[in-house]
C-alpha cells in the first residue's frame, strides 16, 4: 500500500464507495477508510430460514438519472429490481382500519381518510399564491395549500415513513427541495408536476420514480461496489483524524499509519464530523452537532400466513394522530421476489422517530411485546404466527432537515473555500435516501477531471 492518493474517502457507506468508483473510473488513485469492520454502513442484508431481509433502508425510488445510470455501470454485478405493480398501493390507517391512500380522483372523492372541505380545497390548489417564506415547514406547506386533514393523513405519515420525523420541525426546501421547488417555480404542486412530466428529455424518461431494491437485498449493491473499488483499496476497523495540510497534500492520520492526500472527502454521519478534523472551526462544530438525528427500532419479523387481510401493498403507514406505538409496516415480501418462503410473509416494522424517543430506550423484550400487540391488531395476528422477529437499533438513523441546515450549509461552503481539497459530504446534506446519496457521489465526481458521460 501506498502512503499518498489522489482522494481519500473517509466512510465505507453507499456515498463513500460509489464516490471511489466514479473516482477510479477517472483514473484516480482512491483509499477508503471504514471506522467499523464491514462496508455498506447503514446498509446490510441478511438471510434466515428462507427469509431476505434488511437492516437499515429497505425499499428505495428510482427518482434521478444517477441512480439509472450506476446500476448501468453495475449491470452484471447487481441487478435492480423493480417492486411488483401491487407496491404502488399504499395504507393508512385511520380509526384503527387500514384504507388505500388514493391513486386518482375517483379514489380521492371516495376516501374517508380526507374531510370533505380538503377534498373540495384542493381543486383550488392550482390557483393559490405561492409562499414567501423560504424557511417554512413542512406541516404549514401542507395546511396552507391542501388542507388540515391532508396534513394528517397524507404528509405526516409520508414524513414519518421517511424521516421518522416531524412536518412541524421539518424546512421544506431542505427535506422536501422538489416540492418546495415546485411551489416555488409554478405556482403550484399540481401544474409544476404536470409541467415537469410534459418536458422531460429521453434521459429523465428513465427516472420512473419506480420503488426499487436490489436482487438478493441491498447487500448486493454494496457487495458490487466494493468490488469494483477493490478491497485493496479499502480500509476497514480505522480510527481517524485529518491532520494537516503540507504543501499540496493532507495528511490523515489512521490507526494503521498516516497517509496523504490531495483531497479528502468525508462521508461520515453529523455525529462524528466533528471529531474527524483537528481544525473544524467552532461554529462548524455547533452547526453539524446541532443537526438532530432520529433514532429508530426496525424489526423484520417472519409471518407463517396472514388471512383475511390485504397483503399486497408496500405497506401501510401511521399517522402520529392514531397515537399508536409504530411509524409504519413494510411488506418486502409482496413488493420483492425471494424475500420470504412460499405462502409466508416477511415485514418490516419501524418504531422510534423524533417523536417517540423513549421507545428506545426499551428492551428488546418490550420491543417484541408491543410489536406484536400493534401488528396482531392490524393483521389479525397471534404469537403463533410469527417464526422469528429480529431487531435492529439504529442509533443515528435519520438526519433532520431543520432550521439549523441553513447555518450548516453556509458553514460547509466556507469551511470548504478555507481548506482547498476537502469534500464535506454524507447524509448531514443533499438528501438522506439512496437515490440521493448516489446523486452525491456523481456531483462529487464531477468536480474531478476529466468528466465522464455515461448517457
């Protein structure tokens, strides 16, 4: 091994290696260094008794061109899989009974999830004024251009399945960048929507905005890029510090010796950045420590059968005015081939969030107890239909888009002018699903020459 690099990557996440990829495909010499012993960080997929499932994201949306374009370059590898028809169709509950979210106008007319005032309201959403407050939250977006009961039965579940967190505490333009761009450019989410579908160019034709998962789990996609990057090429169990910077070159100071670089990307959580670089300034510190992540419990628990409900959906999700003890419920099995054994049913179950931290803090036997109560409920279950639950803590799982990420960002751009060289990336910026991730790692790629087309 070498002591100097073009680029070190610190994180062995999706950001980190998809980043080195495209880095090394540029003919750059690349060293990733992982604090854990494995790669893939948030992502990893496991295999029990016939069953496929994940600890960390579980589903993604084919919602950007890089994401097309990287399962491209992975073909062969790692093979994208497309959820069944039936995973468009999604549950909310309400009153304690599961009802389909609408998928058109005769379903919206018909829902009892939306009162009947929203219902009307929103056939003037077209006609409303744009907002003017570009640090708006999510919740006040929602009460303003679609109503109250759309706010409860819609966004907060949809934020809750996927930040775990809270519309009244998260930006718009910072969680939500598309439909705060929509408001913002046409006046309105429904013709910015339309307007947007009618200009699409062949590429963008190709963003289905599909949910998606990978072949065998999203352990596949994480075995293919480290592939492709190379184990020599990577670092695992390494404590880290960025030192100094000596002429042209960083040095990084690693449990298994210093290295050097000319740049220095980090893709690590909001939580360690902070301690990663000897000379972050202090109001950098504040801003990054000041990004609040949500804490999790996901469980995936293996179903012998479910009858009398309906299973063929992505999932159902829970708003925060139920008072119930979950976020959501998954159902890989119907979205995904092989996840689970023939006539059985595998979910996933997410609790916690930045609501309900003290869910966290309970045991593992707490945990499976009041699963069970809240899913043998909704599905008609007993203990005796379940042939295992495994439970995973997920201590930093979601970062919250609030109002601290203006200040953040602002810190991130001088930080980065002041120290030529350093990349601050990771999940404290630019979205936190995979699709956005991946986005990253392309927009980090093109600052280096010679830039690559792949389309």
């Amino acid at each position: 091994m070498t002591n100097k690099y073009d680029a070190i990557i610190i994180g062995a996440g999706l950001t980190g290696l998809t980043t080195a990829l495209l880095l090394k495909q540029k003919g750059l010499s690349v060293l990733v260094v992982e604090k854990s012993g494995r790669t893939g960080g948030s992502i990893r997929t496991f295999g029990r008794d016939g069953y496929v499932y994940e600890s960390g994201p579980s589903t993604a949306s084919l919602s950007n061109i890089e994401t097309v374009m990287l399962f491209d370059m992975l073909k062969g590898k790692c093979e994208l899989e497309i959820a069944r028809k039936d995973a468009k169709k999604r549950f909310i509950l309400k009153n304690g009974t599961l009802h389909k979210l609408p998928a058109g106008l005769m379903d919206g007319i018909r829902t009892p999830l939306f009162s009947w005032k929203d219902k009307f309201r929103i056939l003037a959403e077209p006609f409303r004024k744009a907002g003017s407050n570009p640090n708006e939250n999510v919740a006040s977006l929602a009460r303003r251009r679609l109503g109250k009961s759309f706010l409860d039965y819609a966004v907060q579940p949809f934020i809750g399945g996927v930040y775990a967190g809270d519309p009244e505490t998260l930006i718009t333009r910072f969680a939500l960048p598309k439909l705060y761009e929509l408001e913002q450019k046409h006046g309105s989410f429904i013709r910015g929507a339309v307007k947007r579908m009618v200009s699409r160019n062949e590429s963008e034709k190709r963003v289905t905005k599909d949910v998606f998962s990978v072949k065998g789990g999203f352990g596949k996609l994480i075995e293919a890029l480290t592939g492709y990057v190379g184990h020599e090429n990577i670092l695992l169990n390494q404590d880290c510090k960025v030192r100094s910077r000596d002429a042209s070159c960083w040095t990084v100071a690693l449990s298994s010796g210093d290295v050097r670089a000319t740049h220095v990307i980090c893709t690590a959580g909001g939580h360690a950045v902070g301690e990663l670089f000897d000379f972050i300034p202090s109001s950098l510190r504040s801003s990054v420590e000041g990004l609040r992540y949500a804490r999790i419990i996901q469980a995936a628990v293996g179903i012998r059968s479910v009858k009398g409900v309906d299973m063929n959906a992505f999932g159902a999700l829970i708003p925060s005015t139920e008072k119930r003890r979950l976020l959501g419920v998954l159902y890989p099995s119907s979205c995904f081939e092989g996840r689970a054994p023939d006539g059985k049913v595998l979910l996933s179950v997410f609790l916690g969030g930045i609501n309900c931290p003290e869910t966290f803090e309970k045991s593992d036997s707490e945990i499976r107890r009041l699963i069970l109560e809240e899913i043998g409920g909704m599905y008609r279950l007993s203990e005796a239909d379940i042939d295992f639950m495994e439970i995973f803590r997920h201590f930093y799982a979601i970062p919250q888009y609030e109002i601290v990420c203006e200040k953040l960002l602002t810190d991130i751009a001088e930080f980065e002018r002041a120290n030529p060289g350093i990349i601050l990336a990771g999940n404290i910026r630019d979205g936190i699903g995979i699709p956005h991730r991946i986005k990253q790692a392309f927009d980090i790629g093109n600052r280096f020459s010679p830039v690559v087309r792949f389309f």
